[in-house]
C-alpha cells in the first residue's frame, strides 16, 4: 500500500484543438511527350503511390477478345526489353516496390507502391513497362491459363455469379457492359500475345495517359526525375474515338440462377443511374448511405437485427462509366445474402423498408449521423499516399475537376434531409429495379413470385 501512496500519477492529456482538412488538391502539369502529371506533396508520406491510367477502355477491345485487355494488363510486370519476367520481379522487390494493374470499362490502370529512397529506380522499372513490354508468347500464354482457371471459381462464387447475371439483364446483349469484364471462356481461350501486341499498339500511348504522383517529394526534382523515367515513353498522338451511349432495361423483375440444394440465396437488386457529374449524386450518396451504408441503417436495422435474415446488406452506388457530358452510368444496388427458407420473406421487408422509406422518408437522425460518419472520418479514410492517389486518378477516369472530391464533402454536409430522401427513393423506386438471387430455385420460386415484385423466370448456374 505504502508503494501505491508513492505513485505519482501524470495528468491526464488534454485534446489539442481541431484541425481543418481538405482533400488534398494537386498540381497539373504535362511531359514534353504529352503525358498528364497530377503531383501532390505529402510531408511524412515515406511511400510514395503512382497511379498510370490508360485510355484503353473494354469496349475498345476486338470483337471475341474480350479480356484482352486484362491479359494485357496483367501482362505489363512480365518483362520488358530489358528484362525477363523474372529479372523484373527481382527489381521491383529490391525496390521495396509494388505493381499491380487491372481493367475496366473506363481503362487500364497501373498503381506502384514504393518507398521514396528508391522512387527513381521504380519510375525508371514503370516506364520499361510501358514503353516496351515483352508480351513474350510463353508469358501470355501461362496468363491466359491462369485466367481460364479462375472463370470456373468466379462462376462457382455466388456473389460474382449474381453480377454476372445482373449485368446480362440490363445491358444490350451487343454492349461491352453486358459481358464480364475479364472475358469469359470462349473468347480468353482467343487471346495471344500477338492480340495483346496488337491492343497495346492500338490504345496505349503517353498522349493519353495520365500518371499521378502522391507522397513525400521533399528534395526531389520531380520534373526531371518524371522526364527521365515516363518521359522516355512515346507512341503516337491523341485520337478521338467515339464513346457509345449506355443503355439498360431496369424493367422490374427476378432472375433466380439455380443452385439446387442451396442452402442460402444471393441476392444482388440493381438499376443504372446517372455519373458522379449529375446534381443529385450528392444527396444520393448520403441517402444510400442512410438507406444500407453501415449496420446502423435502416435495410440492417430491419433484415438483420430484427428478423435475423442476414448477417448484412449493403446498399451502393458504382460509377461504371463517367463522361464530360454526364451520358456516363453507375451501377445502383442492394446485395447481400439471406438463409433459403426466408428469402421471401426478407425480399418482402426489403420492399416494406423501400416503401416506407417513400412514404415518410428520412429522419434527421439517419441524415446527421450519416453526414457525420462520411463526412467526418475522411481524415483517416485519406491517410496513406495509395487512398489519396487511387480517388485523384478517379477523378481522372471519370472526367471530373481536381477538386471534385473537396467540394463533394461540402456538398455533403450541406445536403438536407429532404433532400436526401428524393435522392434515395428516386435511385431505388420499388417498380424499377432488376432483381438477381442465386439459390435453389425449387425452395424459393413460388415465394417470391407471389410477393409481385415482378416476373421471374429461373436460368441454369452454368
């Protein structure tokens, strides 16, 4: 006890005042082989994140070569003119260094991870990269059957399986949208490397690309670093290509992709809606948010806390395709899973909770405690140099201003209850939307026929 009593006990610290923050805005600039630069100094971010974006978009791939575009992709950490794809693996790991890339409808996209010290070696391996990839036969041929194998698993997984469906229903069969991204099957088992050569030859040029820079660039002459790395990259200049209108039948009705012996259903329920550039997009992201952004929002309150049908269900809203003009498209949905013998009924008060929801709309409540968790923890969500380069390349993909994502938190703190629930109940009306469950359809058919949401009709899980 007497050792207790000799206890000195520090005062407890304080909370220092708040500081104000704003998405970080970059600075544009461009190389002498007209390459788009977006830098963006963060002091103390030791890991810098380069983000290359490609205008070389899915529905710009051949006829019967869908997933050329991924194979491509995937192809650009394969070696290069001076080096095998393994000697490239090696430098990039003494670097420190990541590189991923991946496709989708607005382009191919390219992101490094690499700690600062070694910035320039990285750079120098990234321009390789794309100024002269290998695309050898034997690597495109090992990439185009590790794709193949991955099509049975992305079938066999009921989430990926329902959007796969869901975009089949909505777009045209003749649109690049209605098909998987990657390619499927029949046409990946088409691809080689010279129909890689031939993509990359075609759509791949510095003239329009971007690269953005984020990180710690304290001593570093960016400019000439940029210049002697991305800027040894050349190709020919700018052509326009005509973007195709996106199109969708968002009829409502249910698609059930049978899963004999199912034990629980996936349900995905989707429509399109308008870009990231529409007015509304505000006052729709914190009417979604409040509709099934978090566990506390209504679809959670009512499927999974009071009725026990779900461990959860989330609602969302994906740019698929941004335009200057706002012709572009995003993917609005409900997805979650329920146990089979109450799919019915957890469709029924998923309904219930969409009516309700337009009947006596929002509660100040939902919209202040949703402003307050979008809006408020963005600090954090923007920690790291990767979080703040991905969201400015967005902005680029989808044509938006450098300071889209500043001025959207402000749109958001300002968007009013009322406003939000326009927003929400106009991007899921109860009679326009598409409805995809994968699960047996033998339990769950009559149950949900009978619940009138729309005609349903059962297709095979192949």
């Amino acid at each position: 006890m007497s050792e207790l009593a000799a206890m000195e006990f520090h005062p407890q610290p304080q909370a220092g005042d708040a500081r104000p923050w704003a998405f970080p805005a970059p600075t544009r600039g461009a190389l002498g082989n007209g390459l788009t630069v977006l830098r963006c100094h963060r002091p103390g971010q030791q890991v810098v994140a380069v983000e290359v974006l490609l205008d070389a978009p899915l529905e710009a791939e051949p006829a019967g070569l869908d997933g050329v575009g991924t194979i491509m992709a995937r192809a650009f950490s394969e070696g290069t003119d001076k080096h095998s794809a393994e000697e490239f693996a090696a430098e990039l790991e003494r670097c420190g260094a990541t590189l991923d890339a991946h496709a989708d409808h607005p382009g191919v996209r390219l992101s490094l991870e690499v700690p600062v010290s070694r910035l320039a070696k990285a750079l120098g391996l990234l321009a390789d990269a794309l100024r002269a990839p290998a695309f050898a036969d034997s690597e495109i041929e090992r990439l185009v059957n590790n794709r193949l194998d991955e099509i049975p698993h992305e079938l066999a997984n009921p989430s990926r399986r329902a959007a796969k469906e869901l975009s089949r229903e909505l777009f045209p069969a003749d649109s690049r949208m209605s098909r998987p991204r990657q390619g499927t099957e029949e046409t990946v088992e088409n691809i080689d490397s010279a129909a890689v050569r031939g993509f990359y030859e075609k759509h791949v040029r510095p003239a329009t690309a971007t690269a953005v820079v984020v990180g710690d660039l304290t001593g570093i002459d960016l400019d000439e670093l940029l210049g002697d790395t991305l800027g040894s990259w050349t190709g020919s200049t700018a052509q326009s290509r005509p973007v195709p209108p996106v199109t969708a039948d968002d009829t409502g009705r249910v698609v059930i992709v049978d899963r004999p012996g199912a034990v629980q259903t996936q349900l995905l329920i989707g429509r399109i809606g308008a870009d990231r550039h529409a007015r509304v997009w505000p006052a729709q992201v914190l009417g979604t948010y409040c509709l099934g952004g978090t566990l506390t929002s209504r679809l959670d309150r009512v499927l999974r806390e009071e009725k026990g049908y779900t461990y959860g269900v989330r609602s969302f809203g994906q740019v698929l395709r941004s335009a200057p003009d706002g012709s572009g498209a995003a993917m609005l949905a409900i997805s979650g899973s329920v146990d089979t013998p109450n799919t019915g009924p957890a469709l029924e008060d998923l309904w219930t909770v969409l009516r309700t929801l337009a009947e006596g709309g929002l509660t100040d409540a939902e919209r202040d405690v949703a402003v307050q968790n979008l809006v408020g923890v963005a600090p954090l969500k923007f920690e790291t140099a990767a979080a703040v380069a991905g969201t400015l390349a967005d902005q680029v993909e989808q044509h938006l201003p450098d300071d889209y994502q500043a001025t959207l938190y402000q749109h958001l703190a300002a968007t009013g209850t009322v406003e939000a629930t326009a927003a929400v109940v106009s991007a899921f009306p109860v009679d326009r939307l598409v409805t995809i469950l994968v699960g047996d359809a033998a339990a769950i058919k009559e149950p949900v026929a009978a619940l009138g949401i729309g005609e349903v009709k059962v297709v095979s899980a192949e």
